[in-house]
C-alpha cells in the first residue's frame, strides 16, 4: 500500500513564524501536492510538483512556497505565518502518466496565533 | 460558478437506505474521482472513472459524459458510511497530466 506520511498531525505556531511542513511518500511516484482544506471552500491546491526540484504554482501559492530536494520529499513552507493560514493542509502523491487517483496523507491541523 | 458542483451539500439517513450523490462539472476532464474523508482528515480515493460504471461492494459510481454529471451510490447504508464524500475533477490539460478541482463535499451522516 502507498504510504503518505505527514509529519504532523497537529501544529500550532505564532504570527511571523517560518513554519515546515513536511510529507514523504514511499511509492517513488513523480508528482506531489500540496492542499488546503477549509470549510465551505473545500480541497485548494497551493503547488504540486512534478519531478525532482520542479514545482509549479496551484491556485493559492501566496504566501507559501515548496521544496522538492529528493523525489520522496515535498516540503510545503510558509514563510511567515499569519492567522488566515489556520487550516488543514494535506499532502498526496500520484504517479506520473495517465490519470491515476492520488494518495493523501493524514493531514496537519495547523492553528496559527 | 463553481466547477465542480456537488449535491446535496449535507444528508442524514437511517441505517439501510439507498443514498445518491450528484456531482455536476463544467471543464473538459480526462477522469472523475470519488474520494471519502472521515473526521479525523485522511482522504481515501473510492473510485476513478472515465465512463460508464463501477462497483466495489456497496459503492456504486456513475458517469454521463455527454451530461457531465456522475453520481456515488451506497447501498444498504450503515453507520460506519458515515463521512464527507468529495468528487474531484481531473482536468484533460495542463501540467501534472491535469490537476484535480474538487466540488465542496457531502457530509453524510448515516444513523442506527
């Protein structure tokens, strides 16, 4: 079974913070995103990515950026946190190639003060 | 309006009743996807279809094409059904062999 693996469930940080979060998948797939996840607006990409050091803009990328050093490891970054970014943020992974579902992990509950 | 459009947005059901999602979309797609989230936050993809039907136990997902409508089906519901079922368009263009847009969820509360 893949394995989408968050590095936190729960967050909580303060206002001008530089905040990680973190997400490793196991199944050596190429592309991975990151969401967020607020009531009433639903699943929001930020920026997914499609290889190695690639990244591209989703819908939302203000405010945030990424990083993909090693094909299993996507890094979403905010660079400094303020309240209207207390959300859910989760992670997926799909392969590359013909339309394939995309795996998500457990989701991080981020609270920024 | 909204892409992808989902009805109805909240349902409650008793135990054993048949149950109907609609998901409405208006972009060319190259798939539709079904994904179930309970509380607690992890997705799990249920289906992707490209046409006609599929079935895996209980679960029964829909698609028209020409209409651009897909519906989730749950036979014989029970409690543990109970979760928010979100439909998710995978565009035909663009990047990443085309990203999902996701309709805003059903909330499904299913009760003994």
């Amino acid at each position: 079974d893949v394995k989408v693996t968050q590095s936190s469930r729960y967050l909580v940080k303060r206002t001008g913070e530089k905040v990680f979060l973190e997400c490793v998948q196991d199944m050596d797939h190429e592309n991975m995103f990151w969401y967020r996840q607020d009531p009433g607006l639903g699943l929001r990409l930020i920026y997914f990515s499609y290889d190695v050091k690639m990244k591209e803009k989703g819908d939302i990328p203000e405010g945030y950026s990424v990083s993909r050093e090693k094909k299993e490891r996507f890094s979403l970054i905010l660079e400094s946190a303020s309240t209207n970014q207390t959300s859910m943020y989760l992670c997926a992974s799909s392969p590359l190639g013909k339309p394939q579902p995309q795996h998500f992990g457990d989701g991080t509950r981020l609270s920024i003060l | 309006k909204n892409e992808v459009e989902q009805s109805p947005q909240n349902l409650t059901a008793q135990e054993g009743e048949f149950i109907t999602i609609n998901c409405s979309y208006s972009v060319g797609i190259s798939a539709l996807h079904w994904l179930q989230q309970h509380p607690g936050g992890g997705i799990v993809s249920l289906f992707m279809l490209s046409s006609g039907k599929k079935k895996h136990g209980r679960l029964i997902a829909t698609i028209n094409i020409q209409e651009k409508h897909s519906s989730l089906h749950i036979t014989a519901s029970h409690p543990r059904d109970s979760a928010v079922y979100i439909c998710a368009a995978q565009l035909n263009y663009g990047g990443s062999q085309g990203n999902l847009i996701f309709g805003k969820g059903t909330k499904l509360s299913v009760k003994p």
